[in-house]
C-alpha cells in the first residue's frame, strides 16, 4: 500500500510538472506571437500614415508647381527677361505678378 501511495505522488508530480511546463510553454508562444502581431500592426500604421503625408505633400508641391507654370506661361514675363533693361518691360510684368498673385492665398508672390 505504501509502495502505491509513493506510485501515485510520483505520478501526479510527474503529471503536475508535465503541466506546469506546457503552461510555460503556452505563455511563452502566445507572448511571442502577440508581440509580432503588435509590431507588426504598429509598422503597418506608421507606413499607412506615412504615405498618406507623402500624398498630400505630394499633391500641395504639385499644385504650386502647376501655380507656377501659370504663371510663367505669360508673355510679358518672357518679354521682360528677355530685356532685364527694359523698365516698361518689367513694370508690366511686375504688374502682372501682382495680379496673379493677389488672387492666391498663402503666396507672397516672386
């Protein structure tokens, strides 16, 4: 009887740690693969808000660039830096930068 009742303890201490070790285990995986997934999702959010700055910074230096194209494409300001010593030249296309930037916000003008 005595020899069962050490078979047993044995038995349930083998069982016990048998258990204790595939908690520990369980504990290890499931921090681990929360851990990536967390890193993850994190990396995942600083792209996405990354590019959408990209884009609007994308889309603001391309509306300044098309505003500046606009503005370029006029003929007294080709006729004036053809003829920098013209000063009839350059108060037109002083004048016209005037305008054109007038009606723009945000811009001091060139």
């Amino acid at each position: 009887m005595l020899k069962n009742r050490k078979m047993g303890v044995i038995i349930t201490g083998a069982v016990a740690v048998i258990a204790a070790i595939g908690i520990i285990l369980l504990y290890v995986l499931a921090n681990y693969n929360m851990t990536v997934a967390m890193r993850n999702s994190a990396d995942n959010n600083m792209k996405t808000s990354l590019d959408a700055q990209k884009q609007m910074i994308d889309q603001y230096v391309g509306q300044g660039e098309a505003l500046l194209l606009g503005f370029a494409q006029d003929p007294s300001l080709f006729h004036a830096l053809k003829d920098p010593e013209n000063t009839e030249l350059n108060e037109v296309a002083q004048a016209y930068t005037l305008q054109y930037f007038d009606k723009l916000e945000n811009w001091e003008g060139i």
